[in-house]
C-alpha cells in the first residue's frame, strides 16, 4: 500500500483541492535598440525606415556613423 503525504496548502476545510495560483509575471522593460547608419542609408530613407519597423520592439536610439567617430582618435597598430 503507498501512502501519500498531503501539504496545508493542497486541500481546503471541505478537502477540495485548492486551486492552482498563477503568478503573475513581471513587467518586462522595452529594450532599447542601437540603430546606427550612414550618410547613404539616411539618404535613401532605408534608415528610417528600418527605425519605423524596430520601434514597435522598443525604444530607437538613432545614431549617424559620422557623429560617432567625429574627434575619434587613430592608434598605430605594433
């Protein structure tokens, strides 16, 4: 004969299962999207339009490639 162990918390007063407690879930942050393009692709609207479609997903960061390495430094390779 097996015997099963019963926990509090699996059955009430009247020895009716008690019901299954769906956590909920936490909110999950928008991530943020890094779109970074060059002069061509702004020209051409293919920069925006690719912002467009990413920004259902989440929020847009544009960035121009240009403005990124403006005043960037260059290091001799050894």
């Amino acid at each position: 004969m097996t015997s099963i162990q019963l926990f509090d918390d699996d059955l009430d007063i009247a020895g009716v299962p008690a019901p299954a407690s769906n956590p909920t879930p936490a909110p999950v942050e928008p991530a943020t999207i890094l779109v970074v393009a060059s002069q061509e692709a702004a020209q051409d609207g293919s920069y925006q339009a690719l912002v467009s479609q990413l920004s259902i997903k989440g929020r847009v960061e544009m960035q121009m490639v240009d403005r990124i390495v403006e005043g960037g430094e260059s290091h001799a390779s050894s």
